[in-house]
C-alpha cells in the first residue's frame, strides 16, 4: 500500500472528498486505511449486563486506499498530447 498508519492523507472521492486527517489503521488484506474524522458512521451497540444500555456510537469505518493520498504528495499533471 502507498499509505501507512499515520500519514496524513486527503481524501479524493465521496461525500467526504478534499478532507484531510491522520491514518489511524490500515488493513492491507483488503486495501483499506481508517482515517480520522472521515467517514464517520453511526455504530449501534448492544446493552450487556456489565456494561449497561445499548448506545449509538459515532465510529470512523475503512475506506479504499485508492480514494487517499498523501496530503504532502505532488499533484499529478495532465499529459500534453502532441497531434
């Protein structure tokens, strides 16, 4: 992967294209980096005896590695063609 666990990236696709944070996990199994404060989604949890009633959870999901890259990285330039 072009990407590790603690770069800061932007995201390039989605409702959250141009946002910028900090890779928390990455998965490379399946080409998927968490970042921080992207992609945030509501998380249902179950009540248990120990730990009492069930919540919504806000929790940041994986998404593609190829929708990031590096926020430090150069901006890729269309080729000229020449006719």
């Amino acid at each position: 992967m072009h990407v590790k666990k603690g770069d800061t990236v932007v995201v390039l696709t989605g409702t959250d294209k141009g946002k910028t944070g900090a890779i928390l996990r990455s998965i490379p199994k399946e080409n998927k980096v968490v970042v921080a404060g992207v992609h945030i989604r509501s998380v249902h949890t179950r009540s248990n005896k120990g730990k009492g009633k069930g919540t919504v959870v806000k929790k940041e999901m994986p998404i593609h590695a190829s929708n990031v890259r590096k926020a430090d990285a150069p901006k890729a330039k269309k080729q000229k063609r020449n006719a």
